[in-house]
C-alpha cells in the first residue's frame, strides 16, 4: 500500500484553483470592456430598424412598456415633423423551430403594417433562415387585423409560408399579430 501524501493532493489543487481564478479575472475583465460596446450596438440596431420599419416617422418616442396578456412589450411611438403620431413600433417575439424569434414590427396609425424587420432569428440554414428575405417579409406589409398563414399563396388576410418551413412562417405572423394586437390596445388611446 502506497504511502499518503499530502503534495499529491495539494499542488494539482492549488494549481487548478489559481488557473480558475486567473481565467475568471481575464473573463470579468472581457465583459467589462465589451458590454458598453455589445449595448451601443444594440441601441443602433434597435433605431435603425425602428426607422426601417416605419419610414414613415421622422423620430421616436422614448421607449415605452405595455402588459398584454401577462408579458411586457416595448413600443415607440412614430413621429411626423409637426410631432403627430405616424405609426407605433413594436417589438414582439415567438417561438420558431429554432429558438425565439424577436421581431420589431411598424404599425401605421391606419392599423396596417408599416414593415417588419428581426432583431434576432436563429431558424434553419435554407430553410426558416429565408424568413429574413425581403420576399417574405415585404408580405406583412399593408396587412391588418388577424394574419394567417397560407402553404400554397398569400391572400389580403394571408401571408404564404416559406417551402419547408412552416413553423417559422407561422411564429413570424404570431409575433406580427401580436405587434397588431398592441395597436388595437396602444394606437386606439393614442
């Protein structure tokens, strides 16, 4: 029987222990130098696509919070030069094939829908990823009320799903009827 001793145990211990600390200090110091970075940048992708998806607004309301069944939303409002309300933004997500699916999504004053765009869409590769397509997302526009979701063509109240991708194209016209749902609660008190 082999002898106990203590520096078996003791060094690989001490030195794992100081590899893990220096590995965490490096991460921490990583994340407080990239934050302010990575949070920037989602501030301007955020406005960019806000201008992109109601064009018809000049500027924006500073962010604002509604309760729409039992989950908080994040919506702008959309102004002209004479600082009338054009439209609202919604942002807006559901459940795809692949993950959560964010979308922002402009909503005339009308009640039809301005553009939407993704603020972040993790689906397929050729399949659900077509959904960032200009095709497909230029076929909310112009659409109000209740959107559904059609295999084989799009109608005034149907969009048409992507080829292979039904999941997707259906969380996509989930998250933009739930962006129309908001109006129907913010655009009618505005």
């Amino acid at each position: 029987m082999k002898k106990f001793d203590i520096k078996e145990i003791l060094v690989p211990t001490i030195s794992l222990f100081l590899i893990c600390t220096v590995v965490t200090l490096l991460l921490a110091v990583t994340n407080s130098v990239t934050a302010p970075k990575i949070e920037q940048l989602q501030i301007e992708t955020a406005n960019k696509t806000k201008a992109e998806v109601l064009s018809v607004a000049k500027s924006f309301s500073e962010e604002k919070t509604i309760e729409h069944n039992g989950v908080s939303y994040t919506y702008y409002e959309g102004y002209d030069d004479s600082k009338n309300i054009v439209g609202y933004v919604f942002t807006t997500s559901a459940k795809g094939y692949g993950g959560d699916i964010s979308t922002m999504v402009g909503v005339k004053t009308d009640g039809t829908v301005a553009g939407m765009d993704f603020l972040s869409i993790s689906e397929t590769a050729g399949l659900g990823m077509n959904a960032d397509s200009d095709d497909f997302k230029s076929q909310f526009v112009g659409k109000s009320g209740v959107i559904g979701v059609n295999k084989n063509t799009s109608t005034d109240t149907e969009i048409q799903a992507l080829t292979g991708a039904t999941i997707t194209s259906k969380a996509v016209t989930n998250a933009v009827n739930i962006a129309l749902e908001l109006y129907e609660e913010v655009g009618k008190n505005g």
